[in-house]
C-alpha cells in the first residue's frame, strides 16, 4: 500500500483501548494521515473551562464553542492541536479537562461544529489522494458512515485501567489504589459516553472488532494493517 492510497479507516472504541497509539503506529505505516477527534473535544473543554463556564449549562457551552477556533494537525508522528494560536497538546491531556470533557461532548452544537471540521479534514486527504485513519466514538456510526474500513477496539477494562494508569504515573511505577481510581475514572466514562443521547459510542454494524487485551502494539497494529489492505482489494 503507498501513500497515494486514498482509503478512510475509522477506528472507534473505548477509553485506554489503545485507540490513539494503534491509529498512529498504522497510519505511520502505511503514509497515512491521522486524525485524533478527542483531542479536538478535549481542546474544546479547555476553551469552556478556561471561560470559566459550568460544563452542565449547554447554552453557555455552546456559546464558548461558537467563538472556538480548533486546528488539528494530521501528521501521526506529531499532531499537535491548537486553540486558535495556541498549543494546547499538553494541556487537553489535564485531569480537570478528562473529568469535564464527556459533558462538552454531550452537547449538540458541539459535535455538530467538530464533525463538520472533521469531515472537512478526511475530504482534505482524499483531494490530496491520501489516506487517513480517523479515531473517536462515533467516527464508524455517524461522522463516516461510508469509511472503507471501521475497527472498533476494545479490551478488559481492567487491563485498560492499567495501560492508563501507567501512562498517567510520572515515576513508572504502579500502585494497586491508583489503578482501581483509573479503573473507576474509565468506567464512569465510558458510561457516560455510551449512554449520551447524541452520537453514543456503540458499535457501527459493519465494524470489525479487534479485542487487544492479549495482543502486544505491534500486533494490533499488524492486525488493522491486515484488515486495511483486505479494505482496498
Ligand atoms: O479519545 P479521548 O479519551 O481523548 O476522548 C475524550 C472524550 O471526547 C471522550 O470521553 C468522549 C469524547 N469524544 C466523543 O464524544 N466523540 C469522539 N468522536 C471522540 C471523543
């Protein structure tokens, strides 16, 4: 497969499934672009947050979101997402941002801006006779319904819990207790995020399921690779 290929993947999935390092180890594989749809959630609660508006007020939500410049860069190797001039990388990755980010989502006029710049991004790849590889939760059941390839990707919460856990612990090392709050954090999450009205992470009917709880990185990626080049014949 080359970098001319214009295919769509759409990869969908629960929180700590591995999602965002999967999508960019395939899409650096096969010279695709890469587009992270939470980041682009997460820089929008930074902008409601930093507003210093309730999460809980749709209206007031909505009326930060208007006024919210998002850019999302497509690069796997380094995205990078900015709030009109700012580098807000690091910052979406904040506590206090993955605790409000599920309510920001929620709202409609939200989605409906982002999907909209969402769409904008995969139609930019394809006129460049690219391919790219799209991550969310509802990126297989509403923002590209006719990708040529959905994964959705899951595995045992617990192990989940684990992978994040290890990724939020600046020491390396893991405690029982900080593993059970992330296990909790996700699954409060994920609730939320699958019992939202609009736009639910569910499973788009037509997706292949990839379970990665026994799987090493290189193998999932192997695996969504595999299934990518069984999209294009
Ligand atoms: O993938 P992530 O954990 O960075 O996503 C952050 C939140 O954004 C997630 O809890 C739900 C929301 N989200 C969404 O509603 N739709 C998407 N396509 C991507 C993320």
């Amino acid at each position: 497969m080359s970098a001319a290929d214009d295919l769509v993947i759409a990869v969908d999935g629960p929180a700590g499934s591995g999602k965002s390092t999967v999508c960019r180890g395939v899409a650096v594989k096969l010279g695709m672009r890469y587009l992270d749809t939470g980041a682009m959630y997460r820089a929008m609660t930074v902008s409601v947050l930093a507003a210093g508006v309730d999460v809980s007020d749709e209206a007031a939500v909505m009326a930060v979101a208007e006024q919210t410049v998002i850019t999302s860069g497509t690069d796997p190797s380094d995205p990078g997402i900015w709030l009109g001039a700012i580098d807000v990388s690091e910052s979406i990755r904040g506590s206090e941002v993955t605790a409000a980010v599920s309510a920001v989502s929620a709202v409609p006029g939200v989605r409906y801006r982002l999907v909209e710049i969402q769409r904008l991004q995969v139609q930019a790849a394809r006129d460049a006779g690219v391919g790219i590889v799209v991550e969310g939760r509802d990126i297989g059941t509403v923002v590209l319904p006719d990708a040529d390839l959905k994964v959705f990707l899951v595995a045992d919460p617990v192990i989940r819990a684990e992978r994040r856990a290890l990724e939020n612990s600046a020491e390396g090392h893991l405690e029982q207790a900080f593993i059970a709050a992330t296990h909790e954090a996700l699954r409060k999450r994920d609730a939320y995020d699958s019992g939202r009205e609009i736009s639910p992470l569910v499973k788009a009917a037509d997706a292949r399921v990839v379970d990665t709880t026994n799987l090493t990185l290189p193998e999932v990626i192997e695996q969504v690779c595999a299934l990518a080049v069984g999209a294009r014949q």
